[in-house]
C-alpha cells in the first residue's frame, strides 16, 4: 500500500527566514504530487503539481517555489517567508497505483506559523 | 477552467436527522466527482466518490448524486452523528487537470 510523508509537522518561523517543507511518497512510481496551502479556516489552495521529475506547474504567483528532485519526493522552499505564509500545507498524490490518477490522498500537512 | 461552487458554507443538524451538500461545477467535461471530509487538525480524507456514467452512489449513511445535465452533485448524510462534525469539501476534475476543490461545509451535528 501507499503511504505519504510530510515534514516537519509543525514549525515556527521568522518573517524573512527561508522555508523547506517535504513530503514523499511510498509505494508507489511515478505518481502526481501536489502542494496545497490552507490558511486557518478557509479551503484548499493549490500551490503547485507535479506529473514527473523536474516537472513543476505553478498555480499561484508567490514567494513560494516547488522541486521534485526525485521521483516521490516533493519539496516547497522560500527564501524569504511572509506572515501570510502561515498555514497549513498538505501534500498529496494521485497515481494509477491507487486505481486512478483523478483521487488525490493527503499527507498528513505541516503546520506553518510565521512571526 | 473549472469551477466548484459549495453550498452551505455552514449546516447545523440535530443528531440522527440527515444533512445534504449542495456543489455545482461549469466545465461540461469533467468526469470525477469526490468528497472529503476534514477533521479540525487533520487532512482531508476521501469519503465517497462518483463518476459521470454514474447517477448515484452509497456507502453506508453516505451518498453522493450527480445530475450532469445541471452540472451539480450533492452528498446526502443520513442519520447524523456526532463524530460526523467536520468540513466537507467537493471536488471535480476533467482529464489532465488537477482536482478543483469547492470552499468547504462546515458541519456541526448537535447531540
């Protein structure tokens, strides 16, 4: 069976200070990763998907980038954090491993405060 | 591109009676129509999903329904519980894209 990865799960950070959160995926091969951001009770933003390695779509102009430098590794990065960076990121991924690439399945998230 | 509008925003049930979710989409093509149902801290978990040659579908007090020809699907809880209480979200996806995700029900189901 698959299984996702995040880390860390929480984290406080400085205004201004850089940002690496990553997530990966087990048992599985060439799924689609995504980034997701959720601010405090609100919905589902998506930040970026990627379909294969070094393949990244960007679906929200930020201070945030993505790399997939593996095949189920994801990571999110900045070099300069803002306080509207705080939130709640999940990862997910989808692949034909789960029986379809339309159901996506979350990580368990990282919880991001920004002093 | 797609877009998912949910309805309510917020649903409060008295326990055992039953809740519904309300979701319309505007891309005629999308085919994949899932629910998940997030817990205060947790991530969002699958609960019930539906395809487009597909009307209606059931898992035990869940259901979802779609009418493509007006572009909306709903998921009907019956017999609410307390641990029911949570945010709900839809979702739809045409080939090729990524999900997109409605704004969220938050339900309280009140003992």
């Amino acid at each position: 069976s698959q299984t996702i990865h995040q880390w860390p799960a929480t984290l406080v950070q400085p205004v201004g200070s850089p940002l690496s959160l990553e997530c990966t995926v087990e048992g599985t091969s060439n799924p689609n990763l995504y980034w997701y951001r959720q601010a405090a009770g609100r919905g589902l933003q998506l930040l970026f998907y990627s379909v294969g390695i070094g393949q990244i779509s960007s679906e929200v102009p930020q201070n945030l980038s993505a790399s997939r430098p593996q095949d189920r590794q994801f990571i999110l990065s900045s070099k300069k954090l803002l306080l509207s960076d705080s939130g709640f990121y999940l990862c997910a991924w989808s692949g034909l491993d789960a029986g379809s690439t339309d159901t996506q399945y979350f990580g368990p998230g990282t919880r991001l405060t920004v002093l | 591109g797609e877009n998912v509008e949910q309805h309510p925003s917020t649903l409060s049930v008295q326990e055992g009676d039953s809740a519904v979710i309300k979701c319309t989409y505007s891309d005629s093509a999308s085919n994949y129509f899932p629910w998940y149902k997030q817990e205060l801290g947790k991530r969002p978990q699958l609960i019930i999903d539906i395809r487009s040659n597909v009307g209606e579908k059931k898992d035990q007090r869940i259901a979802v329904t779609l009418n493509k020809t007006a572009k909306h699907f709903s998921l009907h809880i019956t017999e609410t519980q307390p641990e029911d209480s949570a945010v709900y979200f839809c979702a739809a996806i045409s080939d090729g894209t990524p999900l997109v995700f409605g704004k969220g029900t938050r339900l309280s189901v009140i003992a």
